[in-house]
C-alpha cells in the first residue's frame, strides 16, 4: 500500500513540475492584442510609430496639432515683425502642412512644411517673393505655442529670424 502512495505521489510532483516548467517557460507574446495602425509596429506591447503619426495606436495625424492660427513677434537682423500666419493640412500628403503668411511675406504666400517629429515641421526652401528670396528653417511646438526660427536668403544677402507665436 505504501509503495502506491509512494509512486502516485512521486507521478502528481512529476507532473505538478513538468507543468510549472511548461508554463513559465511559455513567452507571452505581448503585441497579441495590440494592433498597431499606419504603418507603426509594436514591441513589448507597445506601438512605435512611423514619423507624422502619434497617439497609443499611432491613430493620429501629428500635423493636426500644428493646424491653426497664430500670432507672434519676429526677431530679425532687419527688424522685428507683428506677423499672423496659419498652418492648414496639405491634402496630397499626411507628412505636410501649408504655411500662409510665412514670415510676413503676405498671404498670397503659401509655404510647404514637412513634419519631422512630434513637436517640430521643416521649410527647406520656400520663395517668399522678388530678388530670389528664399526662406528656410524651424518651426517646434510645445502646446499652443510655436518657436520659429528661420533665414531669408536673396540677392542682397540674408536675415536670421528668431519668432515665438501663440495660437489663436
């Protein structure tokens, strides 16, 4: 009778083992409920998203953020500025925004920004009017307000602007 307990109690600790072993060595796959949207993937169980995209799921459109009005000052070599300029989807493209009134050079002026990050949209090379003016530069967001920080290339030579705005 012993040699039975004995051998059913050593077979229940075999199992109970072999069953603790199977199941801590199982690895939980930790994205099995996540699905990651526009093109972000996830690792450990979290989204990391392609550039222009944020959000948990990487469900949202950074540029959003960015799109409004806004009214600043620029710092300029030439000058300093009162200038309202507005930011607005460019629908061709979720990575660009459209820039109107960039750097006071009138509203008939529309320059195209690139999203470069979560806080920031890049102006490679924007012609802002006669003599081959040519605006490159910064603009980096933290909640509703905007640093701007820009050169004005022409003929005549160049003027570094530094700007800080509100939106409106």
């Amino acid at each position: 009778m012993k040699s039975i307990k004995q051998i059913a109690l050593t077979v229940l600790l075999t199992i109970g083992a072999f069953s603790a072993i199977t199941y801590t060595a199982c690895n939980k796959d930790a994205c099995s409920g996540v699905t990651c949207q526009n093109g972000g993937t996830c690792s450990g169980g979290t989204c990391t998203c392609q550039t222009g995209y944020t959000g948990t799921n990487c469900q949202t459109l950074v540029r959003e953020s960015f799109v409004g009005n806004y009214t600043g000052t620029d710092q300029c070599t030439s000058g300093t500025y009162s200038i309202n300029l507005s930011i607005a989807d460019a629908a061709s493209n979720n990575l660009q925004v459209l820039i109107t009134n960039i750097g006071g050079f009138g509203t008939s002026i529309i320059a195209t920004g690139t999203v470069t990050s979560a806080t920031q949209v890049t102006i490679t090379s924007a012609n802002v009017g006669g003599n081959s003016r040519v605006l490159s530069g910064i603009m980096t967001f933290t909640g509703t307000t905007m640093q701007f920080q820009y050169t004005v290339n022409s003929a005549s030579g160049s003027d570094n602007c530094q700007g800080t705005y509100s939106k409106q």
